[in-house]
C-alpha cells in the first residue's frame, strides 16, 4: 500500500498543534508530560517539532488534557483563531 503524500496545509496543521502543545507544556518538562500521556518523550519531541505532522487523535486528546487545552480550541486555534485557547490559564 501507498501512503498518500501529506499536503501543505496538512503539514501546517501539524507543526501548529506542535508548536501549541510546547507553549501549552510550558515550564513542565518534556518527560512528565508525555509520562502523563502515556508516550514517550521522543514521541512528544517529534511532535512538538512538527516531525510527526498527522499525530493520532488518541495521542493528540492525551496530551490536551496533560496541558490543560481542549481539543475544540486546538482545533479552532489551528484552523486561525488566535483567541481560541487562553494559555494563561494551563496549569
């Protein structure tokens, strides 16, 4: 089976919900966090870093409720709402 190729705005997605996930994690380390999700810390570094770009739905709601952010406003934060997820309140 042929996998087809990722497009831009898929890619994009994948490196802003990456990005919104480090800026969630904030000052917690790397290893509690993906501790808490139940993956590994490679796992969420590829992730934050965009070199996963299609994480599962499943690793993707382990690691929002580990921040503190819901999956709506990532969703929406992603799709261009900058207001749809308040960092200042992630624990």
């Amino acid at each position: 089976m042929v996998r087809v190729p990722l497009t831009a705005a898929e890619i994009r997605r994948g490196q802003e919900i990456g990005a919104l996930l480090r800026e969630a994690r904030g000052e917690r380390t790397l290893t509690d966090v993906a501790a808490g999700a139940g993956i590994s810390p490679a796992t969420l570094r590829k992730i934050e870093t965009g070199r996963i770009p299609t994480p599962s739905f499943t690793t993707v709601a382990l690691l929002a409720a580990q921040v503190g952010l819901s999956l709506d406003g990532i969703w929406r934060r992603v799709e261009g709402d900058p207001a749809a997820v308040d960092l200042g309140r992630v624990s």
